[in-house]
C-alpha cells in the first residue's frame, strides 16, 4: 500500500501542510524541518503523486537545462552545482545538451515546453531567440547563463571575461612578452567578443596593438585549436607566448604543440581560460584564468529559484522585474607554463 503524506508528516513530527511545503521545494521551512522531512520520506518510500500535485499546484517540479556542451569543463562544473541546488529544493533537472546545434536546441525547447517545465536555464545558440521569449510570455522564470541577449527575458548570469583577459595578457606583458598570440570564440558569442576585448584593451594599455597574423579567432571546438597552432606556429616570426581563450579549443592546441615538438614554456608560454581538473596536472602545469564557474552554478540556480518561488508564493510568473545581469569575477592562477621570453 502506498505510503500517504499523512505518513510522512507524522514520522517527521510536523504538519501535513508542512511536509507539503517541503516537499514541493518551498523555501519557507527551516533546514532542520527541511531534513527531518526528506528523511521520514526517504524512509517509509514516500512517492508523491507527480500529476495530481501538478494539477493541484501548476508545478511540474521540473527545470530544463540546455547547455552547449559538458566537454568544457566550466560547464561541467555548472551542471553539477545546478543539479545539486535543485534536487535539495525539489527539482528534477532535465539536461539537454544541443552541441551547438539550433536545430537539436529548438527541439529540446519544445520538449520542454510541452514538460511545462517550472523553470529554464539556457547556453542558447542565439538561434532561437523567439522560442526563450515565448517561454519567458508563458511566465516560465529564464536564466541565461554565459550569454546576455539584448531581446531574451530573465536573469544573465556571465564570467568577467574581459577582466579575465586583462589579467592573462597583463601576466605575459609583465614577464616581458611582446609577441603574444590569441585564440578566441567566434565574435558573435559574447565570451569571443569579450575576451577579444580584454586582450586588445591589455596590449593598447603597453602602446602595442594584436598582431592580425598572431590572432585566431573561430568555433568551440578541439580540430579549430589543433588547426590554430599549427597556423601560428608555423608564422615567419612565431609567437613566444599564447593567450588560448577557447576552451574547448584548448584540448586541440595542447596536443598540437605535442605533436609539433613545441616546449612550453621554454619556447611558448602558454595562459588558458577557464580552469579543468586536470590542469594543475598537466605537464607543465597551465597558468589559467579561473572564471568562477562554481560560483556561476551557485548563482544560476538562486536566481532561478528566486524567480519560481516568487511565481509560486505570490501567483504571479516570477518575471515581473527586469532582468538583471549578474557578473562573477576572475582571478589569474599563475603556474609553471608561463615564464620570461627566451
């Protein structure tokens, strides 16, 4: 016979109303009851009827998550921390990874919005603007996350890119590098034309301007990189240090200079954005700039629960305010793959 929430209420010595709240995500109960609840539940194999409570509630107590990729290890990073927020508030978190593709992107945003997700959190394409907007219209709270579009609704949640930048270029500027090589997203991408910036805005800030024979600039992917080095490595007057702002790209580029007998750093000092597992491990270990993406999940996820505890609580879509663009900051972790120019 099923297990009731009259049960689970009075194993965990609270209301029924209470054992309710906690278990549909509500905020409004203290941690203790929180887990005292989720216990007794866990316990006695309490399983919630999921559509008479959407039918009672209009939640679905699902988020639709859609991501570019988990080969970049920021968003690996991201999914975990969401997936972990959300599942302690009651969410299930349904992934979609579109690979870049509009096509696959537009798709699982259909998917979703026939789930009647409570909430959506995106890497969009920029290719279907119109689909986000028609979620954001059906009062579903949006959060997007590394990309700030002008015409999408909800919150953005974005790395300090340019400031990340800086400070790379600005540590091979003070070991004395002058001819510092760039990889960068493609500039339609608001991390490829950020991070662009900061590296010209550091080399301008040293009376120097990028070299357009030492500046490659292309799509999230490891062939690119791999292609990228070789092209610059093979220039008549080869960099002495690269600035690879392409994370995906990066895997290319490492086994590029591999392959092409490249020492780093006693030939080419080498800076890489965003951190990955193994970096510290790798030999040398890589100078990066760690663009915070715990702390990027971290605020996605209370940014989106803020916006669906707020539609829940107060009957509304949660998406009456503007949205805000919140920016996490970066720092320079400097290690063994950056050294003077030789």
């Amino acid at each position: 016979m099923a297990v009731t929430l009259d049960e689970v209420a009075e194993a965990a010595g609270v209301s029924k109303s209470t054992a309710s709240r906690v278990l549909s995500g509500s905020s409004r109960v203290s941690a203790q009851t929180r887990r005292a609840v989720q216990s007794a539940a866990e316990r006695l194999g309490y399983r919630p009827n999921r559509i008479a409570s959407g039918l009672r509630t209009r939640r679905s107590n699902l988020v639709g998550l859609v991501i570019t990729n988990l080969v970049n290890a920021s968003f690996h990073v991201i999914t975990e921390v969401l997936q972990q927020r959300l599942d302690e508030r009651g969410y299930q978190v349904l992934l979609c990874v579109t690979d870049a593709d509009p096509a696959r992107e537009r798709r699982y945003l259909d998917m979703l919005l026939d789930q009647r997700v409570d909430g959506l959190v995106i890497v969009g394409t920029g290719e279907n603007t119109a689909m986000v907007r028609e979620a954001g219209a059906a009062g579903i709270p949006v959060v997007n996350l590394m990309r700030s579009p002008a015409d999408v609704p909800g919150d953005s949640v974005m790395a300090a890119d340019r400031e990340g930048a800086e400070l790379a270029v600005q540590h091979l500027l003070d070991l004395g590098h002058r001819r510092i090589a760039f990889i960068g997203g493609p500039p339609e991408v608001d991390s490829g034309r950020d991070r662009y910036a900061g590296f010209a805005a550091a080399l301008s800030a040293a009376g120097l301007a990028p070299d357009p024979e030492l500046c490659v600039r292309g799509p999230f992917t490891m062939p690119f990189g791999a292609e990228s080095a070789h092209r610059l490595m093979a220039a008549a007057q080869p960099p002495t240090a690269l600035y690879s702002a392409n994370h995906e790209a990066t895997f290319g580029t490492l086994g590029a200079l591999v392959q092409l007998g490249v020492r780093v750093p006693e030939q080419l000092s080498l800076v890489c954005h965003e951190e990955a597992p193994w970096f510290p491990y790798w030999h040398p270990p890589i100078t990066v700039v760690d663009n915070g993406a715990g702390d990027l999940g971290e605020l996605a996820a209370e940014q989106l629960l803020r916006r669906m505890e707020g539609r829940a609580e107060n009957g509304g879509s949660g998406t009456g305010d503007p949205g805000r663009v919140i920016r996490v900051g970066s720092r320079l972790v400097v290690r063994e793959s950056t050294v003077a120019p030789r």
